[in-house]
C-alpha cells in the first residue's frame, strides 16, 4: 500500500479507502477475472452479469448436463461488445419427427448471442451491460437482460433484470396463470437464422443475481446464483415431457483456473442437476511472434565515389545485392534497375508485414552496396503487378541509420506513392516464371441433421507458370486424406427446398473422389492506371465450377476504401468426371432416390464496397458489402464485418440475405459463417506475409453462395492500405 505522510485524521480516511474501494486488495486476494457462464459469455452459471472480458480473449468452452450438451466460443470482439456462438445438443430429443431424415442426431439449436457494455465500474458506478441471447436462433434459450456487477474486496456482485428465458420465472411482472411465457410466444421456430425483434423485451420478466468470490487460494472461485428462470417452458419440457422441476431458485458453482488458459467448472443447479464444463482460453491481442530472423544488417557509412559509375558495378555485385534483398529484406526474386541516380527494385514482399522493418533493411542493402545512388525505389508488386512505390531519400536516410537525431525512424526518410516505371537499365532480374505450392486444407460445418460435426481435411498441391508479366497458367489438385461426408445424405428435407444443388453435393466432389482438380485456369491481370486492376479469367474456377470471368478494382493509393465489380458465366462440374460439366439440369441421386436439379449455366457476379472504418469506437475493422447475383440464381447482399487485433489475427463473419424466402432456403434462413485468419509468423519461427484461414459454418446449403475465385483484387492490392499485411501493434 502507498506511504501514508499525513494528520491522524487524514490517515484515518486513508485506511477506511480500500475497505469501500471497488478492487481487492492484492496482497490478500489475487485478482478476480472475468469468467464463462453455461450458455457462453461472461457470467454466473446460468445468469449472465454485466462484466465483458479484455478485448480480444478467445474462449472455447463445452458445459454438460442430463439436459444440455452446450458448445460455444466466445470473443471479445471490441473493447464494448462481447459475441458468442453456441451450439446445443438436446439430449433425448432427436434433430426432427422423421428418422430418415435426421437419423439418430440430437435435436440441436444454434444460436447467436451478444452483449454490450454501457458504463465502465468507477468508484461508485458498476460495470453495466445489456445483452441479447439467442439473436437469431430458433428460440430455445431467446432472452434479453440488463446487468450491472460490482466489485467489493473479494467479492463480485451482481443484479439484474431479465426477459424470455433469462425471466421466466415472473418473479417482477408477467402473469404465468395465463401462459407459462406470460404471452411472450417462445414457440421453436423451426428454421432458425431469423431475427424476431417482436419478442424482444416481451413476456415474463425476472430480477436476478449472485456473487462470485476469489478464494485466497488463486486457483478456485466460487459462485451462488438466484435464477431467474423457473424451467417451465424449456424445450425439452414442451416437446419431450421431460422433468426439469426446479426445487430451488439457487444455483452453486466453483471453478477452478488451470494457469491462465483455461478453467474447470462444477455446479448444482435447480437443486437437483449436477452440471460439469470447462473452457480453453487465449487473447488475440497478446499472441506475438519469436522469431529466429537473420540480424538486421549494420550500416557501413561510405564516402559515394565521384568517379565509379553505377553500371560499372560488377554482375557478381549486383547478384549479390538481389540476394541479400530477397533474404535479409524480403523482396523476393527481385529485379534491379539503375540509372545515374536511383537504384530500382520491383519485388513482392514476402517477409515482413512490418514495411518499416522491410524498408530499413532494403535501405541499408543498398546503402552498402551502391553508396553513389541518391534515391532508392521500392516497388512492391503482387501477381507480378506494380502495387505501390516508396522512395527513400539518401541523404535523410543516411541520418537515420547514423541515428544522428533522437527517435530517428525510416519513416522519416521514406515517402509511399502511386508506382511509377522503373527507371534507367535493368541491372538483375529473376529468371523464375513458375512456383509450386502445398497447403493443407480444412472445410467444415457444424449442426447437421446427418452428424453434428462435419469435415474434411486434405492438402492442395499446386503450381502456376507466368507467360510475362500478364498471364498465368495455374492449376491444383486436392487430395482428400479423411472426410465424414460419407455421411452427408442431404436430400431435399420436409420443409420442402427445392433450389439448385450448387454446395449441397459436397459429398460427391470430395468424399466419392479422394483426387480431383481442383483448379485449372488461364489468367490474365493488369493495371489499367494508377488506381485501377483488373483480371480475366477462364477455366476449372474451383472443385465445384468452371467458366469464364472478369473483375475491376478501384482503390485509390492510401485510401481506407476501395470498390470493385466482378462478373462470371458458370456451369457446374460434373463430380463423376474429372473434366466434365452438367449438361442436363435435372439428376437422380441413387443414395437418396430422388432427383434433384444442378447449374447449367448462369451469371453471378457483385459489385462490392470495401471500407475500413476510421471511426474511434470501432478500431481496425473491415466492412465488405456485396450485391448482386448468388450460384443458385438468388439476388441479394452480403455483408462482412472483421476485427484485427493488436497480433494480426482476424476474426470475422458474414451474413448473405437474398431474395429466398426462408422456406425456400430452408434450415437456418438464410447463408452465414464465420472465420479466423492467422498470420504464419506468430505459429512459426521464421517472418512471413502469409496467413492461415480457418472458417466454419453453421449449415451447408445453397443459397447466398458465391464463386470461390482464385484471386480477389482487394487482396492482391493489399500493399495499398494493408489489411491482411498490417503490422503487429504489440
């Protein structure tokens, strides 16, 4: 505790201080964390709290009870709203009434929560926040509250309001003599993915609370809870007759923390449920890089010699400073051209999303090996397409690596511009006009009438040759090492869907072929001025359509936005064929027996805004917002919201509303996933630009899909305003 130097009275108002304060005293106590509730999220058990966690923390969790298996992930996704994605696995209750259906799978409902943080705690304010569960699920567990918490020494109170599931219990207002939902209608709805703003803030409404305690041991906390809901109208009650009696309103729990990555929680609940979990935690902000990376090269100061021309420079000096540009700064393959006064180099970078640490180390490169040049030009190029250009000043760079003022940067010696052509004579180039690759690769979905969890994990190996600086031939093939598609027996399910299969015949391109083409194309890309890209394209597009295509991009150099169209004619591939395409519309399935209808040719194609907010309270995001035309032929708009954190992870997810009614989309309403994009440099020792995507989706099905294009022109462009290729802010 501080020193106190002050009068007997003033000491005694120093002392009284951290009995009121809000936080423990940690020299007693260790420091109490936010932790997960049941459903996801920071909580109780079964009641939510005003609490969020530290932004960008990560949490996987699993909670398992006679009733629930619950499944969720957990993010904080800004430093003021908290999402959740929870998948639930009714136990005795199967997917649907019809066996052949849904076979033996559990009834599972999927659900959308997400919480927003209104006040900060303060002295004398709580930390306050208002929450939405189950937004825009099929209404098992819908509910709405409001939640202030409150820290007293060890303890962490909590009180607060809620509705739906969260208030069943109509222990504030609601009369349950006239409905066991106080006419709140918490009817299943069947297809789930659609948002009933109706229900909101409706029905039965119930105060609720508890206090979780930091025991001195730091491992274990406990919790008590008053419950706010009194079971009556949970599904398995209304649908299976279950008993889910609740012979107390009070719910117990202890958690005990495995270091700081994960807890352990037991509870009891409704006084007579025992309920087990735990959950896996990581913050994406914190992750960092340790790298074996070679030394950033000394500056070795040189006097320019007046009388050695730059041309004169030997071919085995050149050569050596185009290796050392491609592995000590990250310029790969580099050419070099040169004239009386600049050194050139046109390169991808492919190193370091840091360009600062690039531009330093090229700097320095050429520094030391052509002390005569007066400006160096970087040009980065991506797909062989000049992308933008910074000029770095001799003279000022000098002073820099001389560290000839305080906090001297690279920054101050470099200037970021539209690209120009190279100037002076081509001094070295690579001679390398192909590239193989091998990737492996993971698609998956999650909450299927056929299995819970479906997947398939394989490896592409390609390989693209470059005819110039324009057009590429290239090409992959997938090798599916294991998939449980087998399992995938999609046909057209009772709620009656009658769309073009254009996705949900997954299974006959990856589990009925283990190698298949997955690519095979003609590309031809340009830039058509200083702010303008374009592409055309023609082949094997991806595993599940070919055709032809074509994209325009708009993205002013330095700009935080940028605007683009594409347009394609497509035809679906015949899975039974390597080479072939669907001629006939209609097709009869021998697994299922029944027919089914494919894509023998169409146009799809979105115009798309892309647009990164400079807004304070919505920091390091990215909106991408597409309209046009899908595979199956519906017309609609996809929006697609992601959140970079301090490390360069990506966490984002999209919706895609078209103009299908949910009955004629059917299960889930409408297209939607989500993803999370891992820079390769913070899971391996070495820097690099690349990036490791994992996606899911809550359901395979047809509507709202797009072509999955070999190249997006907002990714090529990237080195413009970077978003993928951004620094690590920690």
């Amino acid at each position: 505790m501080k020193k106190v130097l002050t009068t007997s009275l003033s000491a005694l108002t120093v002392v009284m201080v951290p009995v009121l304060h809000s936080h423990a005293d940690e020299f007693s106590y260790p420091v109490l964390q936010p932790s997960q509730s049941d459903f996801g999220g920071v909580g109780l058990i079964q009641m939510p709290t005003g609490r969020v966690a530290p932004e960008g923390e990560f949490n996987v969790g699993g909670t398992f009870n006679n009733e629930y298996y619950h499944y969720t992930v957990s993010l904080q996704l800004l430093p003021w709203l908290e999402s959740t994605i929870r998948y639930t696995l009714v136990q005795d209750l199967l997917y649907s009434n019809d066996p052949s259906f849904s076979g033996d799978t559990k009834y599972t409902d999927k659900g959308i929560d997400f919480k927003i943080r209104l006040l900060e705690e303060s002295y004398w304010i709580p930390e306050t926040s208002l929450g939405v569960r189950d937004f825009g699920g099929t209404g098992l567990f819908d509910g709405e509250f409001i939640a202030a918490s409150k820290h007293i020494g060890p303890f962490d109170f909590t009180v607060g309001v809620g509705w739906g599931y969260i208030g069943n219990s109509a222990n504030l207002t609601g009369d349950k003599t006239a409905s066991s939902d106080c006419n709140r209608n918490t009817e299943v709805k069947g297809k789930g993915g659609s948002v009933d703003f109706d229900r909101w803030y409706t029905g039965c409404s119930a105060i609720f609370g508890g206090l979780e305690y930091q025991s001195p041991w730091q491992p274990l906390r406990l919790k008590v809870e008053y419950d706010g809901n009194d079971y009556t109208s949970d599904f398995p009650v209304t649908r299976g007759g279950i008993d889910m009696s609740q012979d107390s309103k009070f719910n117990y729990g202890a958690l005990y923390r495995l270091g700081n990555w994960g807890d352990l929680r037991l509870s009891y609940e409704r006084g007579n449920t025992w309920t087990f979990g735990f959950n896996l935690n990581t913050n994406f902000n914190d992750l960092k890089a340790i790298w074996q990376d070679q030394p950033l090269p000394a500056y070795q100061k040189q006097t320019p010699r007046p009388n050695v021309n730059k041309s004169e420079l030997s071919n085995e000096e050149w050569l050596e400073l185009a290796q050392d540009l491609h592995k000590i700064a990250g310029y790969e393959n580099p050419s070099i051209y040169s004239d009386s006064e600049t050194v050139t180099v046109v390169a991808p970078q492919t190193k370091y999303r840091d360009r600062a640490e690039a531009h330093q180390r090229a700097g320095t490169l050429i520094a030391n090996h052509v002390p005569e040049a007066k400006e160096y030009r970087l040009v980065e190029t991506s797909n062989r397409q000049a992308i933008t250009e910074t000029r770095i000043d001799r003279e000022q760079f000098v002073k820099v690596a001389n560290h000839e003022y305080f906090d001297a940067k690279v920054e101050d010696a470099t200037k970021v511009d539209v690209p120009e052509s190279p100037k002076g004579s081509l001094i070295a180039s690579s001679d390398k006009d192909w590239d193989i690759s091998v990737a492996p690769t993971l698609q998956q979905s999650f909450g299927g009438s056929e299995n819970f969890y479906m997947f398939n994990i394989g490896i592409n190996a390609g390989a693209n040759y470059w005819f110039g600086d324009h057009v590429e031939l290239g090409g992959s093939v997938y090798f599916n090492i294991y998939d449980n598609y087998d399992k995938f027996l999609y046909e057209v399910p009772p709620d009656g869907t009658d769309l073009k299969r254009v996705r949900t015949l997954v299974r006959q391109y990856i589990n009925d072929n283990p190698v298949r083409m997955n690519n095979l194309q003609l590309t031809w890309m340009d830039r058509l001025g200083d702010n303008w890209y374009s592409q055309a394209y023609g082949g094997y597009l991806e595993m599940m359509f070919g055709g032809v295509g074509t994209e325009i991009l708009y993205r002013p150099q330095g700009s935080n936005w940028a605007v683009g169209v594409d347009a394609n004619y497509v035809i679906q591939r015949d899975p039974d064929s390597q080479f072939g395409f669907f001629t006939e519309e209609v097709q009869f399935d021998p697994i299922t027996n029944r027919d089914y209808r494919v894509q023998t040719g169409a146009i799809t194609g979105h115009a798309t805004v892309y647009y990164q907010p400079q807004w304070e309270w919505l920091p390091n995001t990215l909106f991408k917002i597409s309209a046009g035309q899908y595979l199956t032929e519906d017309k609609g708009v996809t929006v697609d919201f992601s959140k970079q954190f301090d490390s360069g992870v990506i966490a984002g997810a999209f919706i895609a509303q078209t103009n299908l009614s949910a009955e004629e989309f059917g299960e889930g309403s409408y297209n939607k996933g989500f993803y999370v994009s891992i820079p390769f440099d913070i899971m391996t020792v070495k820097p690099s630009t690349n990036r490791a995507t994992i996606s899911w989706l809550p359901l395979t099905r047809d509507g709202g899909q797009m072509l999955n294009r070999k190249y997006q022109l907002f990714s090529v462009t990237d080195a413009r305003y970077p978003w993928y290729g951004r620094k690590a802010m920690n």
